[in-house]
C-alpha cells in the first residue's frame, strides 16, 4: 500500500503552560499495528503528550500529522475523533443502569449517522459486530447483566470495547491496568495484543512489568523531551534512562 508505517507524526511540538514547556519540542511516531508505550518519571508530560493528541490540550509551535496528511493542531476534539482516534480515560466512565450490551450499542450508535440512531433495530451487520466485540473483550456471557455489576477489570474492557467502536486507527489508554489483579492484567495485554493487528495503541503506563511483557516499542519520555526509544531490553540496557529513571 502508499500509506506509510505511521499513522501519527509529531514535528518539533510544544505545549507550553505560561512558559512552562511540558512538551518541548518533541519529534514523535507512532507506527501501524504496533503496541507503544509511552514511560517516563512523573512530570514527563506524558500526559500531555495524550491530551494533545486527542485534543484536549494545544500546542504552542509544532505540527502533528495523522495518516499522513490531517494536522491535529487545528482540530476540535470531535474532528479528531472522526479521523480515527479515540482515548479511553482512566476512570471508568461506561453507563451503569444499562447492560454490557446497551453500552456497546450506544457507542456504536455514537458512531452512525442521525437516521440509523432513530431506526429501532440494529441490522444483521451491526448484530455481528457487536456480538464479535462482546467476544473479543470476554463479556460474551455477561452481556445482559447491568454494567454497574461488573468486576473492575470487566468495566475497563467494555470500555475499550467502547472506544473500539468508533473504529479507530489509534487508540489512546491511559494507565490501563491500573487497580487490576493479575489475572486481569494478563487479560488486558492479551486484549491489547489483539487489538494492535488491526490499529496502532499508544499507552502510557507505570507498571514495567507489563510494559516489558506487551510492548512492541517503548518511548522514554522525560522533561518534555524524548529521552530514548526502541525496545524494552534496549531501554532498560541504556544508561540514561537508568539514571533518570529505572535506575531510581
Ligand atoms: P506526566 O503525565 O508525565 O506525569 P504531565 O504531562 O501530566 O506529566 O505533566 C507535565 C508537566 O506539565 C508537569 O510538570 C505538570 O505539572 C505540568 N502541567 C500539566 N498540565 C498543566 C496545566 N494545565 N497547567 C500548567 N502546568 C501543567
């Protein structure tokens, strides 16, 4: 195909909070079908780096490039949802009174145009996608219990569940094992793992360990800057980022 392994590239951008630069200048690709995780200590502007992605934050200098040709800079958080990203926040935000199910057709709906919202039924087309969600996620059996009764874990998964239906080229997580058990953390990586053979996933997580069992490439980030990237072995291997970091 033309389009090339990137899906978002980010020239020389800068947020800067009354001469603050939680970002300065940084240079940032995420590639197709890859599982990326974004560390670094606290005040790195990981955060910020998300929030400026999705819109939620602005750049003062810079450009960010999204399948090669939309510029994210200029875009409300609604367009940039529409070209193909979407972030699934920290705390769970999934509707509590409605099933698993309802959940995922509302974020289907969300989706659609205006006329299929006011048609009653989902078609055959829909039905399968959301069955094949439910399936995907292991909610399969719980799909008619109310989503306020389900474990933590189950609610995280709905909830990516739900950002997958908007069909992203770029999902956006952050810190998504956070408050899990093991077994749920296993589960979330092997979600993940899934989820990046058809779109790209941009992490930000604390917890090394999963970082190291589910990255496909690690970006080091640390006083606004990218401090190093490649694999996990190769980030935990390089000096400077033991000192500022690993190496605590
Ligand atoms: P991280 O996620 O890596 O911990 P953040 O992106 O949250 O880092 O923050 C980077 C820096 O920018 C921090 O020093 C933080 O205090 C600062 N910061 C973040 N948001 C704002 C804001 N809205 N106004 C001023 N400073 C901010």
């Amino acid at each position: 195909t033309s389009k090339s392994q990137a899906v978002l590239k980010s020239k020389k951008i800068t947020v800067d909070f009354s001469g603050f630069k939680a970002i300065n200048e940084l240079d940032f690709e995420v590639n197709r079908n890859t599982v990326h995780f974004v560390i670094g200590p606290n005040g790195a502007g990981k955060t910020t780096l998300l929030d400026v992605i999705c819109g939620n934050a602005r750049v003062s200098t810079g450009k960010i490039t999204f399948n090669d040709k939309h510029d994210l800079t200029k875009m409300s958080e609604n367009e940039i949802v529409d070209q193909g990203i979407s972030r699934k926040f920290q705390a769970p935000s999934v509707f509590h009174h409605l099933t698993v199910y309802e959940n995922l057709e509302i974020a289907m709906k969300q989706k659609k145009n205006l006329f299929s919202i006011i048609k009653a039924n989902n078609n055959q087309e829909d039905e399968r996608k959301l069955e094949d969600m439910l399936e995907l996620i292991g909610l399969t059996e719980e799909k008619d219990n109310l989503a306020g009764s389900l474990a933590h874990g189950q609610k995280q998964w709905l909830e990516i569940a739900m950002v997958l239906m908007q069909e992203p080229d770029l999902v956006l997580l952050d810190e998504p094992i956070a408050g899990m058990s093991k077994s749920e953390r296993k589960k979330t990586g092997e979600l993940i793992t899934k989820v990046a053979k058809e779109r790209a996933v941009l992490i930000v997580e604390h917890d090394m360990d999963f970082v190291k069992d589910y990255a496909d490439v690690v970006t080091v980030m640390h006083e606004g800057q990218l401090l190093f990237e490649g694999s996990m072995e190769d980030v935990q291997k390089d000096s400077r980022v033991r000192e500022v970091y690993l190496g605590r």
